[in-house]
C-alpha cells in the first residue's frame, strides 16, 4: 500500500478503531476466546471482546498454525480487516537458542551475532512472528542487576557494533517485507541497565553526560541501523518514567536520534505511571504516556479505555492519536502485512528450518565463541596445561551442570530444555569414537540450589531439584569417592538460570552453599579440578578460583552448548572468549568496569592515604573486560602511528604486529584503547574504539592497523554536543583492557 492508501485507510477508521491499534494484549487471550473461556481471565484483566477483535497487535504466542488462524479469524472480523502484528521475545534465538547476549558480547564478533539474529528470525518468521523484542542495548555495569545477562555488557563501542549488527540480522536490508525478516525493537530506552543498587525496576540516577555518553550510543546505533521499533524503559531518568518522559522521545529519541518508527511502552508501564506517582489515575496516565508519544500500549487498558474521553474532552489532539496509529499501519505496511497477513507463517517450513542442523551449527559455532578461558594452570599429573583434557586422563565431568539441560538462560521463551545438548551429551558426543582407557564419568554432586525461594521455574524442575536436596549426603559421598579415583576433575558449576535475568537481582553473586562444599571437598581429595561456570552474570570468583587449575566461562550458552564445552575442553576448539563485562573482588567494588577516570588523587600504587582508593580491595576488576585466555599465546610488537597529528578531516593509522608464539592455532581478539588527555570535562582513562579478531596458525605474524579519524574521538562535550577536542590523544593496543603499551598524536584544530 502507498502512504495514500495508507491515509485513506486511517480516515475510514472510527476513533475508537484507531485508538485500539494502539492496544497491544497477550496472545493467551486469543486462546482462551477459542477454548471459550473468555470471560475468567479475561475479565481479570479487564479486557472486553470488542477490544480484542479491534486491539492492533499480540504479545508472547508463536506457531505458524496457531497465528495464521487467529489472524484469519481476527480479520473477518475487523472492521476494515486490518490484520494483526504478532510480537514476542525472540531474544537469543527462536527455537534453536544461542548464547545469552553477555555471552555474545564476550566473542568480540558481531558479525556472528548477526547470523545468530538472522537464525533466530527464520524460525520466528516462519512460526507466524512479525516482530521481536530485541536487541537489548543497555549498557551494564552492575552485575548485581539480573539483566545484564540480556546486554553485551559494559562499553558503549562493544555494544554499539553489537546492536546494529543484530538489527541487521533481524531485518535484513533490503525491506522487512522480505521472507524470513522480522521487525526489530531496541529496548529499553533509556538507562535500564543503571537501577540504583542493581535492583530491577528502580530509579536510574544518570548525569545527561553520562546518559548521552555511555548510555546512549548503542540504541543510536541500532537505530541508525533502521530498527523499526523502540521499547520504552520502565524506570525514571530525572524523576520521569521513561513512559511520560517527553524530553526523552520527543526531544531525544524522535528528535536527536531522528527515529521515525514505532514507540511501544514496556509491559504495564503506562499503568506503573500511577505507582510511580506521576499519575492518580489511569486517564492521567494514558494522557502523559501519549503526550510522551507512546504509539503502543503493551498489556494495559489505560488507551483503550481512556483515549476516546481524553480526545473528546480536548485534553489530548485526535492528531497525536492518528500519528502514532499512522505508525503502526505504516510497520504493517512495511512487513507486507496488508498484502500477505501471514507473512512468512508456514507449517511446513516451520518444521523444517526450526532447530535444523545447519542453524544448530551456527548455535554451537556461536557457543564456542563465547566460552572465556579465565585460568590454566599447569596438571600436576602431566605438567602441561590442564586444559585441553589429555585423553589419556581419567576424568570425572560432576556438578548440578554435568548433566543439565537447563541452560538457555531466562528470556529463551520458546527454547525447551528437552532440545538441549548437555554438557555430558556434548562429551559422550564427542569421545564416541575415541579409543580410550577410560571414559569420563559422570555424577551431579549436588542440587543446583539449596533453597527455592523466589526463583521461579515450572513445577516439574522444582520438584526434581526437590528430590536431589533430600540425597544430599549421597550426591556428596558418590562424588568425592569418583573424585578420589579420578586424575582430573571437571567441575560444573554455576547460577540456576532463574537466578539472572529480568527481576532476578542478587547482592551476594555466589555459587550455592552447597555447590560450594562440594568444590571445597572435592578439593580436599583431589586438586586438579577445571571449573565450568554457568552463569547469567559475573560472579565473585577470588577464592572460587584459588581452588581450581582451570576455570571455563561458559555462561548460558544454549541448545548446544554442550557440544561446544566438550570441543573446547578436549581442545577440538581453542577458546576465544573475552570477558564484556569486569567482574569484581567483591559486590562492594560494584559498579566496577574498566572505563574509569583518573580524579584528582589517582592511585598508583603509593603508601599514601589520601588517595581514590579502597583499604580493602583493588580499585581494577578481578578479571578484567577484554580479558580471556587461550591454548596458545599471542605476543604484540611495538604500537606503530603512520603520522603523529591529523586535523579534523585526516586519518592516522595505528598499525601493530601480533605473533602465535604457542602450538596451535587459535583466535586473539586485538584490542584498541583510546585516551584524550585532556578536554573540557573530565575524560577517562581509557576507551574502547576498535577491536579485531583474528585466526592465526602457530608461529603466524600478521599486520593489524586501526583507523583513527575525528568521529572516533567525539564525546558528549560540555556544550551538550558530540564533539571532539584538539589535544593530545593516547592508543593502546592489545590482549584486554589493561594492556599498557601507548603511542601518542594530536588532533589538530583546523
Ligand atoms: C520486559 C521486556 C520484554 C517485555 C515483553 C518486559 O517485562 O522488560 O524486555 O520485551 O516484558 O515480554
């Protein structure tokens, strides 16, 4: 359809018709409607028939078979036969699921986590979905807060490449009406990922520098990469929830940004504008989210109830509705929907492309990528590494992760534990063939969690994490007699994947009580442990770490993690994650990220008081961002600039050689850091503003070269514009975020 047609087509809608675009509700409705038990939950929540037959888009159901008949059906209905937009969280993957995004972030490829979104977008499309939410583009810095597993983590340059790449992926680039694209949302604008003490929901407290600086780059980016929607935050920035707040969409998000798609709220929050405080009633709350320029209403009946009193009482222009529905036909239009409602709906192709081989092997090539080598010590037994796993070893693979398929994490919404590769499965998978002494035997140790409180999980697993804790003392004894009569043990460990994720905030980021004696008491009989740590954010791992000669970082690595852990401890795959977000000492270092500032009374390391420092910890992470180890080594020349000033137009080259010094092949991620030494506020210490990854075969050397120009050097400036600074300017390159070599040049004023 043409814009006219489009024009023509909002012109021929009642108010109320058009108000109901704006209405987005659950797609279990649809489902009670035909199982006809309407009137229970669906008078709960207060949602009549009408609305339902007119409401414009759907939340949370998939299945090509399921939509195609509830948009057929809702169509006959509709007045002027507009059809539905299906919408739901395919953050990570459809059915076939990928690592968490901090996972992600940790492969230092975006281009992989575009495939990944391209994946996840197949399946979705063909399953009847229109729309994901997703890419989450929060910066993080709190690992206390349960989202940062959504997030790549805490950089704003990391994030950025990440979240337009996932765009792309989502949308492809020729036209959302294309087979197999879905719309993207960027979420949640703006500054969720910085609750007050990592407590999910709570106010955010940002300078406008910070927010700009940091916070905003990676929705900009997502944007300019033409994501078709954006998700408001649920929490206040300057006292004002982001669902009312109109400097941030009108002036920042539509004007600054220049966004011209949808602005849908987050789940409940116009309503949540009463308990915030900024509205009484529901009326005030739909006339503040409106006059925010909140297009969709997701999960509430303050529009739909109360738009059509506001409009006819002058309080809000009938204008402002028709350019939000505008919106909404307009993203119908742009997926196709008007010619072809089902889109891409297809049983058939549903079947086949869902958790096929070919998008397995994305997930697990993905998998292997994120995993971050953290420690490697040497094997007492055979004084090489510990890690690859020499196969003449006789390994016990224990822990609540040995045999556990609950590892998607929490926003895998259609991912199911039965389609998961465990990290057992993924070993047996791999040795099959092998001619071995011994196999590796396995044995869970312990339950995941010692207590149930608060974690939420479907009754089946509650129930069998019930019945380990009553076997307790066995699961303990079975594993140290295998760890007694085993020469390496293989430990996984981790958070239960209700622990992270959304309302899932922690303040003390701990394995279990009882995952913990069971390290200590393996250890006790046996020392050559290598920890696999699942987890959906950082955790505190000083003394953890004392106690194992290795330590992989697999998060929630997905449908095939499995095989991808047993490929890299076997040493099939030389791992190539590094860490996308620091993790602390302690939870009092919090917020710790390597992107810090000198302040007045830097330390350096002198016996002196008064110094920004603490009496009982570092000020740096334990384990830095940028950080991860490999099976070989990696050694760096010298940083080398082709020129040492540039003016605002020019172009430097800051060249390095990196060399494999080890025996194998394996991936560095080579690390370009940025400094400007002195502005008009304060500047960091550092900066993220490149990074490579590069596949190299042992005893290879090759040339990387970053391109420095102006725009790289632009900051939030004190005029409240992105801007650089004449001056002089620091580079570091190299394995992470501590490297020390620098080179300097001066950007010149002309
Ligand atoms: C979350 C969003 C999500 C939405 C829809 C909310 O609770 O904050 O990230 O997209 O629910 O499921």
């Amino acid at each position: 359809m043409d814009k006219n047609g489009l024009l023509k087509l909002l012109h021929s809608m009642t108010l109320e018709e058009k108000i109901n675009q704006m209405l987005q509700v659950s797609g279990f409705y649809f489902e009670y409607e035909e199982e006809g038990i309407l009137t229970g939950p669906m008078n709960q929540a207060g949602i009549t028939k009408r609305e339902l037959d007119t409401a414009g888009s759907v939340i949370g159901i998939a299945g090509a078979e399921k939509l195609k008949k509830i948009q057929r059906a809702y169509m006959e209905k509709h007045p002027q036969g507009i059809p539905l937009l299906f919408m739901a969280d395919v953050i990570y993957g459809f059915k076939t699921i990928f690592p968490i995004p901090l996972a992600q972030g940790c492969s230092f490829a975006p281009g992989l986590a575009r495939e990944g979104a391209e994946t996840a977008a197949a399946e979705a499309a063909a399953a009847g979905l229109h729309l994901t939410f997703s890419p989450m583009a929060d910066l993080v810095r709190d690992p206390r807060w349960g989202r940062v597993m959504e997030s790549t983590g805490e950089d704003a340059y990391l994030n950025s490449c990440f979240s337009a790449e996932m765009v792309k992926g989502y949308q492809g680039e020729e036209g959302l009406d294309k087979k197999g694209k879905i719309a993207a949302c960027v979420k949640h604008f703006a500054g969720y990922g910085a609750p007050l003490g990592g407590r999910d929901y709570n106010t955010v407290e940002l300078s406008k520098r910070t927010l700009m600086d940091q916070y905003m780059p990676a929705y900009a980016s997502a944007i300019n990469a033409g994501a078709a929607t954006v998700m408001a935050a649920f929490n206040t920035l300057d006292g004002v929830p982001a669902s009312a707040n109109k400097w941030l969409m009108r002036d920042i998000l539509r004007g600054e940004l220049g966004f011209e798609g949808v602005l849908i709220s987050d789940w409940n929050s116009i309503l949540e504008l009463i308990p915030h405080g900024l509205a009484e009633t529901k009326g005030e709350a739909a006339k503040l989210a409106m006059e925010a320029g909140m297009d969709i209403d997701m999960m509430t009946t303050c529009y739909s109830r109360h738009l059509q009193k506001l409009v006819d009482r002058g309080e809000i222009l009938e204008e402002l509705v028709d350019e939000g529905v505008l919106r909404i036909l307009e993203l119908k239009n742009k997926l196709g929907l008007f010619e072809h409602p089902f889109k891409d709906a297809d049983e058939a192709a549903e079947k086949v492309l869902v958790l096929s081989k070919a998008h397995r092997e994305k997930a697990r090539k993905m998998a292997e990528e994120t995993l971050v080598l953290l420690k490697n010590e040497n094997d007492t037994g055979t004084h090489a590494p510990i890690l690859p796993i020499s196969p003449s070893r006789k390994v016990a693979v224990m822990g609540p992760y040995a045999d556990n398929p609950h590892t998607l994490g929490a926003w895998a919404l259609f991912g199911e534990a039965r389609d998961t590769v465990t990290l057992k499965a993924g070993i047996q998978n791999l040795l099959r063939n092998e001619t071995m002494d011994s196999f590796p035997v396995f044995a869970a140790g312990c339950p995941i969690l010692d207590d149930l409180d608060k974690v939420e999980m479907p009754e089946a697993e509650k129930e069998e994490i019930l019945q380990q804790q009553k076997q307790r003392a066995a699961l303990l004894a079975e594993a140290v007699d295998l760890a007694r009569k085993s020469d390496v043990v293989v430990l996984a460990l981790g958070e239960h994947y209700a622990q992270s994720g959304e309302a899932a905030s922690r303040t003390v980021l701990n394995l279990s009580q009882g995952q913990q004696t069971l390290l200590d008491r393996i250890y006790e009989v046996n020392q050559e442990i290598i920890l696999v740590l699942y987890n959906g954010r950082p955790l505190i791992l000083p003394e953890i770490m004392k106690k194992c000669r290795a330590v992989l970082e697999v998060w929630m690595p997905g449908t095939e993690g499995g095989n991808a852990i047993a490929n890299v401890l076997y040493g099939k795959v030389n791992p190539s994650g590094r860490l996308s977000m620091s993790f602390p000492y302690r939870e009092g270092q919090i917020p710790v990220c390597y992107r810090q500032y000198s302040t007045g009374r830097p330390y350096q390391g002198e016996a002196y008081k008064y110094l920004s420092q603490y009496l009982d910890c570092p000020n740096e992470a334990f384990l830095p961002f940028g950080f991860g180890l490999s099976y070989t080594t990696f050694s760096y020349g010298p940083i080398r600039l082709n020129r040492r000033s540039m003016g605002k137009d020019g172009v430097i080259r800051a060249q390095i050689s990196v060399k494999n010094t080890g025996t194998c092949e394996g991936k560095e991620v080579v690390q370009m850091y940025i400094q400007d030494k002195k502005g008009t506020v304060a500047r960091p210490l550092r900066e993220l503003k490149g990074f490579q990854k590069i596949d190299m075969k042992p005893g290879e050397e090759q040339e990387i070269s970053f391109e420095i120009t102006e725009p790289l050097l632009r900051f939030y400036g004190a005029r409240e514009k992105w801007t650089s600074e004449p001056g002089m300017f620091r580079v570091y390159i190299g394995p992470d975020s501590t490297c020390t070599d620098f080179e300097e040049f001066e950007l010149l004023s002309n």
